[in-house]
C-alpha cells in the first residue's frame, strides 16, 4: 500500500531510443532530466538517483539504468520512481502493468508520470486506465483458467454452477449447485416447447407470450427475487424477444441433465464465443427433474434445425399455425425431410401427441396441401377480376347473410350483460353502505360481495369479447370490397409465400380422409379466407366449370390423383 508519507526519495527514470522517432527537443535525455529535476524540487521529493537510458528500446526491460533502479527499489534506496510518460518507463503494457500495479505497490513504491498525471498514490485502479484493460486480462487469463477447472470439475459431477437457475427452475434452497422445479415457470416453458412443435415460429410466439401478459424470464425472475437489480427490461414484464424463445428451446436443461462447455472464447482476446466441438462438452445426465419430454424436445429440434427456412414473419413455415384438424380443432404439425430438405405430411398434433383415442391423423401432405391452396387462391383472384361485380355482391350477400344473424344475437347479449353490470354496480354500492353502516355483519358482507365480484369479473370479460366480435363483424361487410380489391392481386400468383398466406387466410381446416363407394379415398380441406370466412359452395355455383372441388382424390401416399 502507497501512502503519502514526508520522506520520498525519487528515482528519475529517462529513456530515448531511436524507436521512439522523432520527439524534438522536448523528448531529449537532457530535456527529461531537467523536466523532472525541476519537478522533484516543486514537490519537495529528495532525488536518489537519475536514471537514464540513452539508446534503449521501451519494449523490454532488459536496460541497464532501469535494471539497476529496480534493485535500488528492492533495497529500498528509492521509494518513488518519477519518469516523464509512461512511455519512458516502458511500451510493454503487459509488464508495465506487473511493475507499476504489482511490484511497486508491493513494497510501497510511489510512481509518477508526469506528463499524464498518473500517480499511484491516488491508488493504482483508475489511474492506469489506458493499460489496466490489458493487464486485467492477463491477470483475467490465469484467474479464468482455474475458474474454468473447477467448473469443469463441479460440472462432471452433475452440479449447477449458473448464477441463476434457468427459467423454469429454481435453486434447491438446501444445495445451491442441485435446480428443482419451478411450477409456475416450467408451464410456461412447456406452453413455448408445445407452441413451436405446433409450428408456430419465434416472432408470432412472443405475441402470443405478450397477448397471455406472461411474464419474460426476467421479469419473472425480479419478481422473486425483489433484491436484485432490476435491469430496463423490468420495464416491459411482457415483452418477450425470439431471442428468450430461442434460448429456452435450446437448453437441454430442460430434459433433465446439464451440459457445460458448449460454447467457448474464440480467443483470449475475444469475447465472442464458439461452438465447442461435441467431445468437449460434459454432460451429466438425471441430474434434475425434466419438464419437456424426450419426444417433445426432439420434434422441437429437428424443427428448430430447419429454421433456415424461417420467413421474415418469423414463421417456421408458412403454414405454421394456419392448418387445423376438423375434428378436434387443434393445429396439423408438419413433419420434415431432414435429408431432402422439405417438408413431408401434416397430421393432427394432438393424435401425434395423444394417440388414436383422443383423435386420427388427418394426414395430407405438404405438397397436396400447398397446391390446392395455391389454385383456390388463383381462382378466386380470377373470378374477382373477370366478375369484380358479381363477386363483390356476392360476398357481400353471403357475409351479409351469415354475419347479421350472429351479430345480432351478439349485440342481444351485450345488451343483456351491460344491464346486469350496472345492477350489480348498484348492488355492491348498497352492500358496502349495509357493511358501513353495520346492517350486516363482515363475514355477511364478506361472503356476499365476493360473489357478486366474481359475476361482474366474468360479464366484464364477456362485454370486452362481444364487443371486439361486433366491431370485427362490422369490418366484414367494409372489407369485402378490400378483400376483392387485394385477392385481384394474385391472379397470377405462382407460388405462395408467408406474406400471401397471412394476408389472405385465416385458415385451412383439414378433415379426415373417407372412403368413397367406389373404393377411392377422398379428403375435404375448406378454406377460410380473411374477412370472407368459408366460401366454398357459392364460388362453386357461381364459377366456371374449368374450377375443381376442393375434394381431392389421393392414392395411398396421399399424394392427390389428377384428373
Ligand atoms: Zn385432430
């Protein structure tokens, strides 16, 4: 430790060579000397001895003069080496910082660079700044090397070493290296492994996060951990990025074991990381509970792996989320050529997932599925542009139709919940004065408030959703001329994309295969465009014959027969 003291007794340090270029007359033996004399005596420092290397290079230390006043240091003979910058002391920041850092502060030597106002007196931390990053990550170097083997050791023993436990699990309270089961979190994990299996991409994922105000990690992590300091992201408890989604469904922690030395520093100087070959990674397996089956975690890499094919929308395919089952409602998941690259069948997710029992395959596959399609699309956009009119009126008879009954049993029961809200209003008022003014007792008022509470929370809830299906009802009838104006558009459409796909449908039911009288299997697909909803028997009546059923024949690839 360097503490101001009476009696310092300085080492003036000069050093030139011809490496150092031009400096002038300012850099001169002669100029440093007298520079730092002058100084010393301002100072009130008693000199011990100059210094002076005429000729000697700042990138090593082997100098006569700077040899001999590191001796005269260790004998104590000088406790305060001056120099003019610290470029006279030397140009190996490395060493430099091991001298000025290390050694001298050590045994209590000051040191002063007067050019640049370095004084280790004020303490060695901020004033070595231009070189400390250096030197830290020297020291860093030694320090990361033992760190990273007692890592490793504790890693192949199955233990935790994370800072945090990874969402969806917490840290046992009784072994800080062993991560139990966060229930909470761990739905939320399996909701996002189950969302992605189920096609739907990284983008639409984190809106469907946000829509549910499903806490983010982090979020959810401040919540528990009110102490900690709560980073900017805090600030958006439900803002969840692709990148979290991407994180989570890539951490095998979640089956169960732990992985370590994955990644790795490109190099010392680095900061980037790399992908470790798979040899060097440890893997400790059982070393907690799971939360996502083996089944489950598989599906979602081999979907994660052909990610490549991920649209801007964020979508892992383009029909990802689009294709439902007929019978049970859920999505049709995809499977995928790894090999050939492309996608191969859709079938329902929860059959998949659940067996025969709770529904069938609806198989169809991708090509089929994509084809058809392709061409309703075109033939609406055909008919639109050859019979804008009619097909205009059409859709609007038929959204007319379809959509002034529902509405009006809708608003029926708006009406109907808005005039119980305001009873119940009025009732809660009358209760809180009972209680207030003790015509009831707490436990009374109590049991009953809650209840009434309970109803207007569930009409609230049903006002918000009537409310948002009139006012959507109501686009209808305004965007049928929209729907016309942008379906034109893809008359000649070659080939759909995400972009197509979002903006004109809402979704494609799927229903099971059949067998016909005559021993050929059928499948019926509807198509429910935006706005329009399912429009498939007008069209037929009002088209040209060229158009085919949306029933396909298929042979027993399910591959469709043509015609
Ligand atoms: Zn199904």
């Amino acid at each position: 430790m360097i503490t101001k003291q009476d009696k310092y007794t300085a080492a003036i340090y000069c050093r030139l060579s011809s490496d150092d270029g031009q400096l002038g007359e300012s850099g001169s033996i002669e100029t440093q000397k007298t520079l730092l004399t002058q100084y010393c005596k301002e100072q009130g420092f008693a000199i011990g001895e100059v210094y002076c290397d005429d000729g000697w290079s700042g990138t090593n230390f082997q100098r006569p003069a700077f040899q001999r006043m590191l001796s005269d240091i260790e004998d104590r003979r000088v406790n305060l080496v001056v120099v003019k910058d610290l470029s006279r002391f030397g140009r190996e920041y490395a060493q430099m910082g091991i001298y000025i850092e290390h050694d001298f502060e050590e045994n209590g030597t000051r040191f002063i660079a007067v050019s640049e106002g370095i004084d280790t007196i004020n303490g060695t931390d901020n004033i070595l700044m231009p070189i400390t990053n250096v030197i830290n990550s020297l020291y860093a170097r030694d320090c990361s090397r033992k760190t990273k083997a007692a890592h490793r050791a504790r890693a192949k023993d199955g233990k935790y070493i994370g800072g945090h436990a990874p969402f969806g699990y917490s840290k046992d309270p009784n072994d800080r290296h062993k991560l139990i089961v966060d229930p909470p979190a761990a739905e939320v994990v399996q909701q996002i492994f189950r969302m992605f299996a189920e096609g739907i991409g990284y983008v639409r994922m984190t809106k469907i996060l946000r829509e549910k105000n499903i806490l983010n990690p982090q979020a959810y992590f401040n919540q528990n951990n009110p102490d900690y300091y709560k980073s900017e992201y805090w600030r958006k408890p439900f803002d969840w990025h692709a990148t979290s989604v991407r994180v989570i469904l890539s951490n095998p922690v979640y089956l169960g074991k732990l992985i370590f030395g994955k990644t790795k520093s490109k190099g010392f100087y680095s900061r980037k990381r790399v992908q470790a070959p798979e040899d060097e990674w440890i893997v400790a397996e059982n070393t907690h509970e799971p939360i996502i089956s083996e089944e489950l975690w598989d599906t979602v890499q081999k979907m994660m792996a052909s990610k490549r094919r991920e649209t801007k929308q964020g979508e892992i395919q383009m029909f990802a989320g689009l294709v439902k089952c007929a019978d049970c409602g859920s999505s049709l998941n995809v499977s995928y050529d790894a090999k050939k690259q492309k996608y191969k069948n859709f079938s329902c997710w929860v059959y998949k997932n659940y067996g025969s029992q709770r529904c069938t395959s609806h198989a169809i596959g991708w090509q089929t599925l994509n084809r058809l399609v392709l061409e309703d699309i075109r033939h609406h956009a055909a008919i639109a542009s050859h019979h804008t009119k009619r097909y205009t009126e059409m859709l609007t008879q038929l959204g007319a139709a379809k959509q002034k009954q529902e509405t009006d049993r809708q608003k029926r029961e708006l009406k109907k919940a808005e005039k119980r809200l305001a009873e119940l209003e009025k009732i809660l008022n009358k209760l809180y004065e009972d209680r207030a003014l003790e015509r009831i007792g707490e436990e009374r008022y109590q049991s009953m408030s809650t209840g009434y509470e309970a109803e207007q929370r569930e009409l609230n809830e049903k006002r918000q959703m009537l409310t948002a299906a009139i006012n959507q009802a109501e686009e209808v009838y305004s965007n049928v001329e929209n729907f016309t104006r942008l379906i034109r558009r893809y008359t000649d459409v070659q080939e759909l994309d995400a972009k197509t796909l979002n903006e004109l449908i809402d979704r494609i039911v799927v229903h099971e295969k059949v067998v016909n009288p005559d021993g050929q299997k059928s499948q019926r697909m509807d198509i429910h465009y935006k706005f329009i909803g399912f429009l498939q028997v007008p069209i037929e009546a009002l088209l040209a014959p060229s158009i085919p059923e949306m029933t396909v024949r298929i042979d027993p690839d399910g591959e469709p027969i043509s015609a």
